[in-house]
C-alpha cells in the first residue's frame, strides 16, 4: 500500500511567488524518497512541465517517478480550486485552449477562467477539488455535483493536512463530504517545495506576493515547514486512518495514459505552385538563387554540397521549413527591409542560395553538420535578423499569413538575478530600503551567485550581522527562481494544426503579440521547430545610411553590392583601431585587438568577431595564435601518440586557425575527432554548452573530454584549455558561422564610417539606442574625420539628425529634434501592425510644416505658427535651438517664460493674447560657456560648444592630473594620475573580474584597468562615479596603452561647479571670456530677473550615464 502512492499535487516556482523549488528538484527529489509518480499541477499554468519532464533523463536521476502533467484552475467565481489532468492527447489538448481561452480574455500574466468554462473543457480530464482551509460544505458540494454531471473521466475530493491542530476533525469532514457526494477521498500534501529546508525561502515568496515583511505577514505564512514532498510510508501514517484515499493515488496515476512525448509536432505545409511538391519547389528556387549567385558557373565544390544538402532536407523533410525562411525574407526584401541570416544557419549553402545568409561558400568552409545532421535528428534553427525599427512588420506579417491559432512566439523566462533578488528579500525581511539599495549598488551587471563578504563590506554593513548574512543566503537561493514569463525576443512556433492544443498562447504586453508559455529550450526537448525573426540595430543604420548616400550622393546601394579587397582602405582603418561605432569591434577590448591582429582579409574579420569572446580567452588561446599569426611561434598542431592516431588528426580541424582552435566548430569537432566522443555523447556536450549560463551541467563532460584526450597522449595543457574553451563559449562565445555572418556587416559598417563618415554618424545618431558609445562620442568622432556638426535649430533642423550642404570633402551633420531629451518626436520607420505609420505626436513635424508655409521671423512668430505647447517651446529653448531668430539660450529661456501658458483660445483670440505689453528691457548678462555646455549635456546630451572637462582643467592641473593626451603618451611603467568622464563600464565574464574603464576628456579618451583586489577596494567609485580620478601606472603593449589603476577617487561632485555661475566668477575659460558676473549676483539687485535654481550636483544630470556591459 505504500508503495502506491503518487503526490499529484505539487506546486513549482513557476506558479510565480507561490511554488519554492524548481520542477527538477522535484524529479530528483522524488527519486530519492522512491515515489512512483508525482503530478505537478501549477496555478493555471504549463509552463515548467517540459523542465520536468526533460530531467527525467539526467542519469542522476536513478529511479525516475512516472511523471503526470496536470494544472491547478484557480477560478474568478469563488469556486475552489481544481486539479485537472488530461487522461490522453486529446484531452491535454482540450486543456491546453481551455488555459488558452482564460489567458486572451486577460492582460499578460494573468488567466480568468470560471467553473463554466472548465465544464466546456472536461471531456476526459480527471478533476480533484481542493478544499479551501475553511470548508463551506455547501459550496463544495454544489461544486462536486456540477463537475460529475460534466465529460470528465473522474472526480475526487482532495485531503490534505494543515498540521495545525484540527487534522482530525478536517479529514472526518471531507470524508463525510465525500461520502454524500458520492466521490472517492484522494490523500495529497498540497505541495509547495520540495524539501523542508527550503521552507523559509517560501516564507520569503510569500511576502514578496502579498507585498509585506515577515513581521507583519501574519497568517499568510505557512504555520510549519511540512509542505514539502514525503515519502509514501510517511504519507500512510498521517492519513493511517484513511488509507483508502491513499491507494487512490495510485488508481489516479494509473488513469492517465498521457505524456509530453505523445506531441507529435506537424510544420505546417507551405503554399507550392500547381504540380509541384514542396521539396521540388525549394530545389527550384535553390538553383534559381545559385545561377543569381554565380552567373557565370556554379562551382564544383558548390553544386556538390547544394546536392548533398537538398538531400538531406528531403531525407529530414524539412523542406517546408526552408520554404517558410525563404517566404519571410522575401517579403522582407518587398518591403525594403535589411535582413541576413546568422547563426548556424550560415552554414547551409541552401540558405546562402535562398538569399537568407550571405556568406559566401565560397569565401568560408561551410560546416552543414552543425546546422543540420541526420544524426542528431534536431530540427533545424535559422536565425534571420531584421532592421530593428521594422521588425515588427515582419512579426505581423507572419501572424497574418498563419494565423494566431497556428502562430505564436516562444517565451522567455526572467529569472531573479542578484540585484533584484536582494531588493526582494531585504523588503521581506523588513530591512530599511537603504539598506537594500545599498546591497544592490554592490553588484554589477546581471548574473552571479550571490553577493561576497566584500560587497557587503562596500556597502558598510557587518559582514556578520545576522539581518544581513540572512538577506544574502535567502537572496542567493532565490537567484535564478523564475519571476515572471516575457515574450521571446522573436522566435516563432509555427503549427500544421492548432497551436492550441499544444501549448495554452497568452497575450504580450505589447498590443497584437500572443506568446506560448514554454521557452526555446522547452521548444528544442519537445523536438518543435522554431523561426526566430530576430532584430538588429545596425541592419537599421545601414539601410538609413544607404538612403542617405541616394538622397545627398545619388548612388544606391544593397548589402550585396559592397564587397569587400584584401587590405584596402577599409582594413587599414580598422588596423589603426578606428572602430568607434562599427558593428560588433567597436568595444575597447576589439579596438584594442584590431592593431594586435591587423585584419587584411575577410576570414580575419571572421577571427577578429570571434576571438574576443570568452571562448578562446578562458582556453589560453589569443596570445598563441596571435604569436602564430606574427611570426613569433611556429605553427604547430597538437597530435595523439603514434599509436592512438596520426599526427595530423587535428590538422584539418585546425589549419585556417594555425594550429589554435577559437571557433565552437572546432571545440566540437576535437571533441569527437581527439576525445573520441560518441555522437549521443557529442550532441550532449553541445546542448550543455547552450545552457551553461542557466543550468551548469558542462562540468559532466570535463573528466571525460580531458581524460580522453590525455589518454591517447595529447598534451595535458592542450586538454584543460581545450575544455576550458568550451565552458567559455558556454557563457559567450560565436560558430565560425556565425562570426562570418557578423564579419559581413562589420565590413559594410566600416566602409560607410571609412567613405561616408558623414552619412555613418547620421544614421547611427538616427538609429539610437544602439552600440557602445553614446550621441557625444559619434559625433566627435565624426569630426575628427572631417565632418562639420551643426547644433539644433528651429529654422534648419528636423525630427531626425539630417546632412546639408557639402562642407568640404563631406556633408555638414544638423543635429536633430530626437537629440533632445522629452521632445516628441515620429520616427519615420515606427509603423503600426498594418503597416502604416504610427499616429505620434511630432513637435518636430509640426516646425518642418509651419516653416515651409513661411520663415519665422521671431519666437513669437514661431510659437503661432507651430502652436507647439509651452513645453516644447521650453526644451527648444533650453536646447539652444533658437539661434537663428536672433536668441541665445538665455534670452529664450526668459522669452518662452513671458509667453502665456497653453489655452484652448480661437486663432485670433490666441493671436491676441500672445501679444503680451512691453515691459522694461532688462539686459541680460552673458552665458558663460561652461553653463552652456552644461546646459547641452542637459537637454541633448552632447555639446558642440566644448567638453565639460575642459572648464576644470585648471582645477585638475593645479592638483597635478594630467590629460587623457598626456597620460597616454607616459612612458610604459610610470606612475602618472588622469581625470575624465566615465563613458563605458565593462567587466566580460571572460575577464576574470576584471573592469575596464573608458573615460574621456577634452583631448580624447584612456583606458583604464582595474585589477579585482582594486576594484573591492574602489567598487563604489567604480560603479557609482561620473567623473573619476585615477592613480596608476602605464602599460603599454604592441602599441596598446592602459592605466592600470591603484587608486579611484569620484570626483562627481566638481562637475556641479560648472551648474553654478559663482564658482566661475573672474574664471578665463577656454575661449578667452571672462565671466564678470553670475546670473544671481545680477538677481540681488534686480528682482525681476528669473531666479536660477541652484541644486545639490547629485540632482542634477550633468552628463548622461555611462553605457555599462557585462
């Protein structure tokens, strides 16, 4: 009788801030205490049964439970909750709309669902009232009675303990209840985590739920920690007196003949000329898209592996699938919207033909066995990125072509990371919101195990004070517990049937988007294939910077016409390192690559994308290669013993890489060629790599992958970096396909920045937010190349940055209406689900309009004519932006304030009453230009008029910092001290906890490194400065230079001197100027001047943040 016991009501963290295990500790959980099947059963919800159900095959997982899926209906009518478990396919399917139809009808995240509504959906399900702790006999009888005269399979009444005193009168009850209505009594835990010890992470959920403290939570809490997973011998003894209702358990589980391996998934055919199959169609077009590639003759070696390609395609019929890729892009390409393939799709000589990746076979060995393999038996995976600002066109398309009932878009999970996981639990354990602010602040970026005994120090807390030590153990067992289900950044699950009755679909938070409720991995264990529509905000500048070379230039211009030549112009750029806004090396780390490897060729772009990823950097080689690739070390290649194989093994795998394995491509193949991996054993090694981050199951491979290697006599160093390597491509790391991808547009993106430096700032100013480096530094960027930059202005500018007349060898760049902070502005390529543009407010519009009717002639004339409201007219002002009607910042400062506040008012009445009397002139001091470029980093966060850097050099001088330029040219090894701007934060995982800084001042840029011991000792200055002082010492390197930081000091506080006038009185600013008097000494002795509000610097915005990556 023990032995029969199943606990089929068990809750998971995915029933969000309720469940306090994940469903895989359940499984393992289960395993160990030797139940025969559990049944988990969320609030009205699948979305972690996949997790369970793929654990059952972790071989730690000894004694694998049968495993029941079912849900737990909580209904808006007061009915009680009920577990329904599907009893076959049709059944699960019959589920699956009836959560589907309880998700549309609500916002995202929540299902309305009510007794009626499950009755229209119970054919075949098996149905468990759970009692409520305070038992309305009444109300659950009425309740039995309407669900036993349904189509379901089975009813039960629940029984389960609150270990609270009254169990024994509770279950005498239910039996009573049950008796009368006639239904067996089935014995559950009613579970909430799978151990006791995780109790009082529970307690914490609870809290953060109900948005409460521990202290005050009351009886919301658990009263004890029984809520956990038991044995069957321990479920006999508490219901010992009841034992029928555990042998139901067992006649429960043995009713259901339904598990997740029955989704037999169908691609739904796609639409193929009369007379034709779908596999003929897709041959058509392949060779059709071949003899467009190759005019003159295809060849040899590619006709050859486009034969053995189409082959398998039809041996896997996965032809519709290529056919639906090639549908999307084409109509892509209809609208004129930029896409290109990525990822292992890459590989595929078909998708090349197709048009959807470019990279040419013939330029890169293709690799068609990591795309697709008869072996591995996996469903293909293409990536195609689109320009960011259309996507959504696409996205639309696809849902009207197949319909919402057949298409929708996987989830993703947002976990708890450790900021968010602190600030949790310190508000559930009721500490003060500066303290967990202040815990917070210690942590950079978003993953992590928890917060060290140092971060609590940076913070200013005890490391031992029990509050805290409590707040960080909670806090890191809430870490990766998932918060909450978001749309998938765009892949799409696409159904021959109903989506449906696979998968319950929920409306997005974005209007017209309805996403599934399991994630891509989910998708990948249930064998459905996915079409991810992915964006990319470079394939937006580039086709904005195409349309710009055909307005100002006259030449047009597609991705394929640009190709690029062995060490041109282009390259010899990048070798000097200038990639400031160029796709994927613009950071420090690839700028500071690019002069070490020198890039003369396309493949060394591939090398150049792929080598500063965590992948080659954890596995030690870089440094080799780079010493291979100058001429330092002889290219060698790692060999087995004589006896264990040739020594070339490893030749075929390694030659266009010298000898030294970068590419994941490689890992794997060293895997299987070197370490002898079975191709089960091959494909397991792989999908540990995809789920690294998240799940951490790599470390099984390592004993063998290395001790395989060492055993057929392969260097042991070779061994360990080899597997290093892999871990890191784990965390990040890119295919040789993929890089090749990417190596395309980093190409294109160079050649607009080397040629059109004018029209690659606009359009990436135009593109924003994207990339490293924010408007100011794209800007002086492009006028160090010879571009002219013109500031905002009413008479001249529009919505968009725009070019104007040639200035010299270029277009001058006017900055546009979006620069400023808070103006509304339309962004042409913003469009709704149909298609057409987006009905936004445009201030920007409304300027271009009434100025083409007629010049303004003043700021009054302006504000008649745009009937813009006194808040537009305020940030115009406070832009600078009405220079061209005669007024500087100031005086349209104090203009805009004598204009009256917005009213609904006739034409003419309007007209009239903007007409205000004179009143006595009151002549206004000069603006000092540090308040002017303050006043710019305000509004448009940039400034042409200098850098705010340059108003404190004397300070700084004084104090003996040098400059950025001055610093730099330091001599390798001297201590030196330099002040400037924070523009970027960067700690790679690759790093090993290292931070590199890049700061800015008015004679360019340094990089700053920041060692882990320092940067324990300075996290705050690090993570929290504006402007920060460093001490250190020079280190230069193959032409590369750093400050290696000893000391960090904020120095924030100086940049709220240029706010204030007073700090400047008599100062010489760079221009020359002297500033007489501030604007509030003038105040003192004429009140009618408007007051300048003086602010504490930590109020105000000086300067944008930096951009930080991780």
């Amino acid at each position: 009788m023990n032995a029969d016991f199943s606990e089929i009501g068990i809750t998971t963290n995915f029933s969000f801030l309720r469940g306090g295990s994940h469903p895989k500790d359940y499984v393992h959980e289960a395993s160990r205490i030797g139940l025969r099947a559990i049944g988990i059963a969320d609030h009205n919800t699948l979305a972690g049964v996949v997790r369970a159900y793929s654990e059952l095959k972790n071989p730690e997982v000894t004694h694998p439970p049968r495993f029941l899926v079912g849900v737990r209906i909580v209904f808006i009518d007061g009915t009680p909750d009920i577990l329904v478990y599907p009893r076959d396919r049709a059944a699960y399917g019959r589920l699956c709309q009836l959560l589907t139809k309880g998700k549309l009808a609500a916002d995202k995240g929540e299902c309305k669902l009510a007794l009626r509504d499950l009755l229209e959906f119970s054919e075949a399900q098996l149905l468990v009232l759970m009692p409520p702790r305070r038992i309305d006999k009444a109300v659950i009888l009425k309740t039995l009675e309407r669900l036993q005269s349904s189509k379901a399979s089975g009813v039960w009444l629940a029984a389960s303990l609150f270990y609270r005193g009254d169990d024994k009168r509770r279950l005498a009850g239910l039996q009573q209840i049950a008796t009368t209505a006639r239904v067996p009594l089935l014995a559950t835990n009613d579970v909430l985590y799978h151990h006791s010890t995780r109790r009082p992470l529970q307690d914490v959920l609870t809290c953060i739920r109900e948005k409460t403290s521990i202290d005050a939570a009351g009886r919301r809490l658990e009263a004890n920690a029984e809520r956990h997973l038991k044995p069957a011998s321990e479920m006999a003894r508490l219901f010992q007196a009841y034992p029928d209702a555990i042998v139901e358990t067992g006649r429960f589980a043995r009713l259901i003949d339904f598990d997740l391996g029955q989704l037999s998934y169908q691609y739904p055919d796609e639409p193929v000329p009369p007379g034709k199959t779908a596999q003929r169609h897709l041959e058509d077009l392949t060779w059709r898209g071949a003899h467009k590639h190759f005019p003159a003759r295809i060849p040899p070696r590619i006709k050859k592996t486009l034969h053995k390609e189409l082959r398998l395609i039809r041996r896997l019929k996965y032809a519709h699938y290529f056919l639906t890729v090639h549908d999307i892009v084409h109509y892509a390409r209809r609208e004129n919207i930029l896409c290109q393939g990525r990822g292992s799709a890459a590989n595929s000589a078909v998708c090349y033909a197709l048009g959807v990746t470019s990279v040419d076979p013939t330029e890169v060995d293709l690799l068609f066995e990591r795309f697709l393999s008869a072996e591995r038996r996996e469903p293909p995976d293409i990536d195609v990125d689109f320009e960011h600002n259309r996507r959504e066109e696409v996205m639309q398309y696809v849902y009207r072509r197949y319909g919402r009932h057949r298409a929708a878009i996987v989830a993703t999970v947002i976990h708890y990371r450790p900021r968010s996981a602190i600030r949790d639990v310190g508000k559930a354990l009721g500490l003060s919101e500066d303290v967990t602010a202040a815990l917070a602040d210690t942590v950079w970026g978003s993953w992590g195990t928890g917060l060290s005994e140092m971060q609590v120090k940076q913070a200013g807390f005890d490391p031992n004070n029990k509050m805290v030590v409590r707040a960080v153990e909670l806090a890191t067992e809430l870490i990766t517990f998932p918060r909450h289900l978001s749309q998938h950044v765009g892949g799409y699950v696409l159904t021959q049937d109903r989506l449906d009755t696979y998968v319950p679909i929920g409306n997005a938070a974005m209007d017209d988007r309805t996403f599934i409720e399991w994630d891509k991995d989910d998708v990948q264990a249930l064998r459905m294939m996915k079409v991810d529509v992915l964006a990319l905000g470079m394939l937006t500048c580039i086709r904005k910077c195409f349309d710009l070379i055909a307005q100002h230039k006259g030449k047009r211009y597609q991705l394929a016409d640009i190709k690029s030549k062995d060490d041109d112009e282009v390259y010899q750029m990048l070798q000097r390192g200038e990639s400031l806004g160029v796709f994927q090396v613009e950071s420090r780390a690839q700028m500071n690559m690019l002069p070490r490897l020198r890039p003369r060729t396309f493949y060394d772009l591939v090398i150049e994308v792929a080598i500063v990823r965590p992948g080659p950097i954890q596995g030690n080689m870089v440094h080799p290669y780079l010493k291979r690739r100058n001429g330092i070390e002889k290219v060698e290649y790692p060999s087995p013993s004589p006896k264990h194989g040739p020594p070339d093994e490893l030749k075929r795998v390694l030659h266009k890489t010298l000898g030294v394995p970068l590419f994941q491509e490689q890992a794997m193949r060293i895997a299987i060629e070197a370490a002898k991996f079975t191709p089960d054993e091959a494909n397991g090694l792989r999908r540990a790599m995809a789920t690294f981050r998240h799940v951490g199951t790599i470390h099984k491979f390592e004993q063998k992958m290395i001790g395989n290697l060492t055993a057929r006599g392969y260097p042991q160093e070779f061994a360990i970096n080899c597997f290093n390597q892999i871990k890191g491509f784990g965390e990040y790391g890119f295919p040789e396909s993929h890089a090749a991808s990417f190596a395309q547009l980093v190409y294109v993106s160079s050649w607009l920045k080397h040629f059109h430096p004018d029209v690659f700032a606009c359009g990436l100013l135009n593109s924003q937010p994207m990339g490293f480096y924010a408007p100011a530094q794209i800007v002086g960027d492009a006028q160090k190349n010879g571009v002219t930059a013109r500031e905002i202005d009413v008479s001249f500018s529009y919505s968009d940055n725009t070019l104007e007349e040639q200035v010299g060898k270029y277009c001058a760049l006017r900055l546009g209406f979006r620069q400023i902070d808070g103006f509304k502005y339309a962004d042409p390529d913003d469009k709704d689900t149909d298609g057409s543009p987006k009905d936004t407010e445009d201030w920007g519009q409304r300027i271009v309009e009434a100025r083409q009717r007629r010049p303004f002639v003043s700021l009054e004339d302006f504000a008649r004519g745009t009937a813009l409201p006194k808040r537009a007219l305020i940030l115009l002002a406070d832009a600078d932006a009405f220079r061209s009607l005669g007024l500087d910042r100031r005086e349209a400062l104090w203009a805009v304030r004598r204009l009256p506040d917005d009213v609904l008012l006739p034409l003419f009445e309007a007209a009239t009453a903007r007409e205000q009397p004179d009143e006595r002139s009151v002549p206004l001091p000069e603006m000092p230009q540090a308040e002017h470029v303050v006043a710019d980093y305000q509004t448009i966060r940039l400034s042409l008029k200098g850098h705010p850097m340059e108003f404190l050099r004397e300070s700084f001088t004084q104090e003996g910092v040098l400059s950025c330029l001055e610093a730099t040219a330091k001599k390798n090894g001297a201590y030196t001290k330099c002040a400037g701007v924070i523009l970027v934060r960067q700690r790679p995982g690759s790093a090993k906890g290292v931070v590199f800084l890049t700061i800015e001042d008015e004679t360019g840029i340094a990089n700053i490194v920041v060692w882990p011991k320092t940067m324990e000792r300075f996290r705050k200055e690090v993570m929290g400065a504006r402007l920060i002082l460093i001490e250190g010492q020079i280190q230069e390197s193959e032409g590369v230079v750093h400050l290696v930081a000893n000391c960090l000091i904020d120095r924030s506080n100086d940049l709220g001197h240029l706010a204030n006038e007073a700090l400047f009185k008599k100062r010489v600013l760079p221009s020359g100027a002297t500033v007489i008097e501030p604007l509030n000494a003038e105040r003192e002795t004429d009140p009618a001047m408007p007051a300048q509000k003086i602010r504490h610097p930590r109020n105000v915005r000086i300067l944008p943040p930096s951009r930080d990556f991780h």
